[in-house]
C-alpha cells in the first residue's frame, strides 16, 4: 500500500456546459504524506476547495483518478476514517457543542458509548468543557471552530482535512488550534489543511501544495522548496545612491559579468519602495565563486548560506569606506514562496506553456 | 446504519424542538381539544360549558337521547377538529416549521460536513423527509390522546380509532412535505419552497373543489331525473287512464264492450295533458347536461388520479371513525316532497359516492404521486455538487 493518505491523479472537474464550461481543476495530481501536515495553498479560485470537496464526495469529479486512504476516491467506506471541517461551518444552531460532538460521532457509525467518551476527551482538547451544555448558537466565532475541530476528530480519523480551520480565530485561539494540529501529527494522523493563512501553515505544515488556476504549480517541504533561495543579506549604512555606487566599487567584477542565477526580484521578494530603488532593482551579477549577487536599495543580497563565502566581500565593502550595518541570514517565507509560484505561473511563457499541453 | 438514521432522526426531533412554533402549534391543539372538551350533551339539548344551548338550535334535535355523548364527540373530531385543524391549520403550521430542513441541509457550510460522513446521499435525504414527517405526527399524536382522553372522560366510551388520525393526516402532510423537498431541494430557498408549496395545495384544493361540485352536481342531478322521470312516468299513466276513461264512455254509450287496456299515441297523451311535452323536454335537457358533465366528471377524476388526494385521506378518518348511518338518523326520515327528498337523496348519494372511492385509489395514486415526487428530488441531490 502507497504510504501517501491522499494519492491522486490528474484530477479535472468542470462546471457548466452548452459552450460555457468553467475549469475549476485542470488536471491535479499529488501525493499527501501519511503522517504529516499538509498545506495547501493558493489564491481565491485556485480550485482548494473544489479539490478537498471531491475528496470527500460533496462535488463529482469529471475525470482522473485516485485514492484516499487506501480506497479509490468516492468511495464512502474510506470516509468512515476521515474528518472534515468545512469552511464558514454551519454546526447545527439548536445543539449543544457536546450534542454537536456526538451527532458527527454517530454519523461517523459510532457506538453511544464510544461517543460520549470520545466527545469529553474532545471537549477538554479544544478547551470547550466549560462551555458543552450550551448552544452552539450563542457560541463565538472561536469557540464555533473549536466544536468544529472536535467534530471533525470524533471519529478518531487517520485524516483530518480542514478548511480555513483559523480563519476568523483570535491569536490565542490560533495558537491552541496550531497546537491541536501538531498533536494530531504526534498521534499519527495526517492533517490537510487548506488556508489562506500563509503565516499560519508556515508555522505547522511539512509539506505544502500551491494550487493557482486549477493546477498544482508547487509541491513539497518547505526546506525542499527554499533551497537555493537562501541567501545573506548584508546591509550598509549610508543614502540608496551611495550605497548602490559603494556595492559597484566594492565587487567591479561581480556586477560586470553579467546576469545573476537567482530568480529576478518579484514583488514578494523586493524589499520597502523607495524613491532610488526602481533604478537599483535589477543589479544583479555573480561573485568569481559562482553565488549570486544583488543589490536591493543599500542591502546587497548574496545567494549562499556559507558564511565563509561572504568573509571577502565584506572585506571589500569596508575596504571601500562602507559601514556595515547588519548582516543576516534570509530564508524566503511561505508567502514568498507563494507569491514566487504564482507569478511564475501568470508569466507568458507558462501560459504559453500551458497552452501546449492542457486540454 | 441505524445509528447514524437515528442520530437524524434525534436531531430533527431536537431541531423541532428548538422551534418556538412547534410549542406554539402544541399549545394551540391542547386549546382546541379543551374547547372540544368544554361541549357536552344532555336531555336539553348541546351545552358548552354551564350555558345550555337549545335542543333544535342546529336544525335537527340533538340531545342526548338522539345523539349519544360518545358520538358526539367522534362526530366533532373527525368532522371538525380533523378537517380544520389538524388538515388546514396544524399543516400550515408544519410547512411553516419543516420548509426549512432541506435548504438549511444544503446550504454551504453544512451539507459538506454531512456528506463527508460515510451515510449514501439517498438515505440522509430519505431520512430528513422521515424526520419532516415527525413534526406532524408528534402533534397529532399528542392531539389524539387528548382527543381520547376527552371522548373518554367526557363521552364515556374509548374510542381507540382517533388515533387512526396519525398516519391518516401525516400521510397527508406527506404528500405536500413531498413537494416542499423538491422545491426547496431546487430553490434551496425556504420561503420559494414554502409559498410554491401553498400554491400546489391550492391548485390540489380547487380540483378538488371542482370534483365536489362535479360529483354533488352528478348525484343530485341523477336524484333530480330519476323524480321528473317519476312525475312523468305518473303523468303519462294518468293521462293513459283519462283516455281510457274516455274511450270506454264512448264504447259503453254505443253498446260496446270496454276496453281492458289502451296504448294511446304520443299525440293523444300530449294533448291530454300539456304538461307531458314540456317535462319530457326538460327531462332531455337534464340528460343532455348531465352527459356534458359527464366529461368534465371524468377529467377531473383522471386529473386527480395522479395528484394527492389530500381530501379524501383526511375522509378516511370520517369513514373509520363514525357510524355514518347513526349521524344520517339523527337527521330522521327523508322529507316527502319529490324535491326535498331528491335534495336530500342527492346529499345522501355525494356522501357514499365519496365513501366509496377505493382506498387503493385515495392512498395508492397519492403515495406514487409522492413517490414520484421524492425521486425527482432523490436524483437531483444525488447529482447536485455542493
């Protein structure tokens, strides 16, 4: 058996027809890990909650394949194993959180018993014991999606896939949700989630998935999807101009020998706007030891994580009378990341690309 | 499986529960069996509470002697607590509660955490359409034990066929709970599947409405034909024995022998008694009229063939729970006059022409009607996205 919980392949779902048909998934392939926390990312109409919604048999697909815990996709059986809490949720007004707790339990086919015990280990995970014997409709918004995370684990699921699980939570919320996230990991059970949240995912998934425009356009750990993108960056004292001209004369090889091996900057990854640093975006060059070099406003960016690597250039900025201000290591965020694919895949040249081989 | 259609059908109970109007239309049916109550039967006459109302105030003499305590109170439960209440007011009320439960099922938001569950999308709605159902038969239940109570208490007999009104009226509340789930499964909207749904019942009311009037116009036409057919045949054999009076007169003044009998032409009789012409016109017009209304008869039978047959279930109750020949005595005997005993013959003959209708006619088309209903909606939500 694949060790991946969610297995699927080139999956497609189109709405509408007579001429007017919209592609909300163009072919979605990926594998979720078991065991592990996974994000999937993308922008409003990326196709997240059309993809999770097949998994759990709410939408048909229109074509592909796949399996879900074992079983091919649709199947209701695999579902008995899985937990899911739906985006803006509506729990039943008129029962109690525990009430609600128990009602998915038992549509999840388990015994009274196992209910009512499952529901108070439940209620004190989430931290709604004091609250069980009151109506969910006099809940707030947190305490609403915390009933609702303990809905979706009633079944002691091997997955939970939640949908936008933070949104609308307060900070402190957020961190007892993000916590109940890591112990589901530690228990074994793979956690989909799928939010807007980057900062949120950032801080618990080891994998992510970056969906835009109905297609996967970036998969993987966060490491694995960092790598080549850490980098040092040095900061001098000074105006925009002069440090700009003090970078140049600093590395005259570095920035004459032609265009750098990092990514161009993007707006994700530029630095605050200024007045002189339109005109400084875009000096790029490559050091003789091969790392990339840019310079952003008076920071100079250099594409290596080895410290001994930047010993000479910061010799050099000094030798040329610049005052270092900070130096520091730059590992780009999830938003970068995000930001980074998304605009890859808005690019011409993808979208040509794609023209090639979609349907 | 069980548990998880029990676990639905606790939670419509606790989502009924949770309705201010459910309580409401709970409270309203104890009132309405406490006014029932309050109505009483001695030599007097009707009394309704420590006022006595006179014996002939209806029209016919009900006192305790012609109208058993015990039949009056079955004759008002089922022919004015069940067609008034618990057939219009107690329905409404049940619509008003229960539109809501598909849209509020498909609405965003609810029907994904629903369907991410191993359950088969047939057998939750399948199962939301029973819990619908429980609505209407917890408030009839609880209406006819207090029914029993009263007609036990009160009329002094236990009349255990009221709670016949259970299935008869939620089989009833069906077929138009039937119709709201389709609609509110296509607007997914409880205010269009609920007004759509009053507007179907008042399209099934008129038709029905239009058969009344087409059955009670049949039966009192054939009671109306079958006196002037009478008057006529009377007419006719007078006049035969006017002309046979005559004719003999005539033999015995020129030494004839009388006639035993005599076949006089249609000439001879119409112009003995001038009224014979007119009446058989007006008996030919009758039959004509009748032969037109015929077709409309038909039509509206076939038309409510495949419709619900919301009144002639709320019927059943009359049907099985009161003696129907002890009601038509305290009536006493049928008039005299031609005219009125046709009248009251035709009224008669309505009456059984509704009684008659076979219950695999009234029940079987209706549950199709509903069965038909559901799997439109059955298919719709089994092929919906959500």
């Amino acid at each position: 058996m694949s060790d991946a919980v969610v297995s699927i392949q080139d999956i497609q779902k189109r709405y509408g027809g007579f001429g007017k048909k919209v592609h909300a998934l163009r072919g979605v392939s990926m594998d979720v890990p078991r065991g592990s926390i996974f994000g999937l990312l993308g922008p409003n109409g990326a196709g997240k909650s059309t993809l999770v919604k097949i998994l759990i048999t709410a939408v048909k697909r229109s074509g592909g394949t796949g399996t879900l815990l074992g079983q091919p996709i649709g199947r209701k059986d695999a579902l008995t194993r899985v937990g899911y809490l739906p985006e803006h949720h509506n729990l039943p007004k008129h029962l109690t959180g525990r009430q609600v707790i128990e009602f998915f339990g038992a549509m999840g086919k388990m015994g009274r018993a196992d209910r009512k015990k499952r529901a108070d280990e439940l209620l004190d995970l989430v931290r709604m014991r004091d609250w069980h014997d009151k109506k969910v409709g006099g809940y707030s918004k947190g305490m609403r999606q915390r009933i609702g995370i303990a809905q979706a684990l009633v079944a002691d699921p091997d997955l939970v896939i939640l949908d936008e699980p933070t949104d609308g939570v307060d900070p402190v919320g957020r961190r007892d949700i993000r916590m109940v996230l890591q112990q589901m990991r530690d228990e074994g059970r793979t956690v989909f989630i799928n939010s807007h949240l980057l900062g949120e995912l950032e801080m618990v998934c080891d994998t992510v998935g970056i969906m835009h425009k109905g297609r996967v356009v970036s998969m993987g750990t966060i490491e694995s999807l960092t790598e080549g993108m850490l980098r040092y960056e040095v900061e001098v004292e000074g105006e925009l101009e002069a440090a700009g001209s003090l970078f140049g004369r600093a590395l005259p090889e570095a920035f004459g020998r032609g265009q750098s091996t990092l990514p161009p900057p993007t707006q994700g990854l530029a630095p605050p706007t200024g007045t002189g640093l339109a005109r400084r975006v875009g000096m790029v060059g490559e050091l003789a030891t091969g790392e990339s070099v840019e310079v952003h406003g008076n920071r100079l960016w250099i594409g290596t994580t080895h410290a001994g690597t930047i010993q000479p250039v910061l010799d050099a900025i000094r030798a040329k009378g610049g005052v270092i201000k900070e130096v520091r290591t730059h590992r780009p965020s999830l938003e970068d990341l995000f930001m980074q694919a998304v605009a890859d895949d808005d690019s011409p040249g993808a979208a040509q690309g794609r023209e090639g081989t979609r349907p | 499986m069980m548990t998880q259609t029990i676990a639905l059908l606790v939670d419509a109970y606790r989502e009924l529960c949770a309705k201010k109007l459910f309580w409401i239309t709970m409270i309203l049916s104890v009132l309405v069996v406490a006014a029932f109550a309050m109505v009483g039967i001695n030599e007097k006459g009707l009394t309704f509470l420590w006022f006595q109302i006179p014996a002939d105030a209806f029209g016919v003499t009900l006192t305790s002697e012609t109208l058993p305590r015990g039949l009056l109170y079955r004759f008002m439960f089922a022919n004015l607590a069940v067609p008034f209440w618990l057939s219009w007011v107690a329905i409404v009320l049940g619509l008003i509660s229960t539109a809501g439960m598909i849209p509020d099922l498909i609405q965003s938001g609810t029907i994904e955490a629903v369907l991410s569950r191993p359950i088969g999308r047939v057998r939750l709605l399948l199962t939301k359409f029973i819990g619908g159902l429980l609505f209407m038969a917890l408030q009839v239940a609880v209406f006819s034990l207090l029914a029993f109570l009263v007609i036990a208490i009160r009329g002094g007999s236990l009349a255990w066929e009221v709670f016949l009104a259970v299935p008869i009226v939620v089989a009833m509340f069906s077929y138009l709970f039937a119709i709201c789930v389709l609609l509110g499964m296509i607007t997914r909207s409880t205010i269009a599947a609920l007004l759509l749904t009053l507007l179907v019942w008042c399209v099934i009311f008129i038709i029905n409405m239009g058969d009344a009037i087409a059955v009670s116009a049949h039966e009192q036409t054939k009671s109306q034909l079958r006196v002037e057919v009478a008057r006529l045949e009377r007419m006719e054999r007078n006049a035969t024995l006017a002309i046979l009076n005559d004719l003999n007169e005539e033999r015995t003044a020129e030494g004839q022998e009388p006639l035993e009998s005599y076949e006089p032409t249609d000439e001879e009789l119409t112009t003995r008694d001038i009224r014979i012409a007119p009446k058989r016109v007006e008996i030919e017009e009758i039959e004509s009229g009748e032969r037109l209304a015929q077709k409309w008869r038909t039509g509206i039978y076939l038309g409510k063939t495949v419709l619900p047959k919301t009144q002639e279930t709320i019927g059943l109750l009359d049907r099985w729970t009161v003696d129907q020949e002890a009601i038509r005595e305290i009536g006493g005997p049928l008039p005299e006059d031609d005219t009125q005993r046709a009248r009251a013959e035709g009224q008669q003959a309505t009456e059984d022409a509704y009684e008659n209708r076979p219950l695999w006619w009234i029940l079987g088309t209706s549950f199709l009607f509903e069965a038909f209903i559901l799997g439109i909606a059955v298919i719709i939500f089994k092929r919906r996205d959500f």
